[in-house]
C-alpha cells in the first residue's frame, strides 16, 4: 500500500533500513485498523464503521510503535 512512499521524497534523510523497518510497521498498524474496522460487532453499520476508524486512526502511530518495539526485541 505504502511501497515507495519515501521515493518521491527528496527532503528525507537517513537510515533506509529504519525507514523501511517504520513503513513495514505503519503497514502493520493499519492493516489491524483495517480488521477492526471490517469485524462485526453488536452496533454495525455505517456508526460502528465511523467510531472505529476515527478511534484506531487517532492511535496508528502508537500502534506502529508497539509493533516496532516488538519486532526489536
């Protein structure tokens, strides 16, 4: 979803292999954001879908961090 994103950035310095460790862990991040947002639960529809991705959205940079740290252990 995300391949390439530092390619057209010119501005971006660094470590590519941390940047591609950070972009493998927002993919991460955001395919859990997805499957939370897709699973079914007791208040479905368009609410359940609204509350779900504005919630997990506010937290995919924390997530992506926990997955990291996970990783690096």
């Amino acid at each position: 979803m995300l391949q390439g994103y530092y390619d057209w950035d010119e501005a971006t310095k660094g470590d590519p292999a941390a940047k591609r460790k950070r972009l493998l862990a927002v993919q991460a991040a955001l395919e859990i954001v997805k499957a939370s947002a897709g699973a079914a639960g007791g208040d479905a529809g368009v609410n359940k879908l609204k509350f779900d991705l504005s919630h997990a959205s506010s937290h995919v940079n924390t997530l992506a961090d926990a997955i990291q740290a996970a990783l690096d252990k």
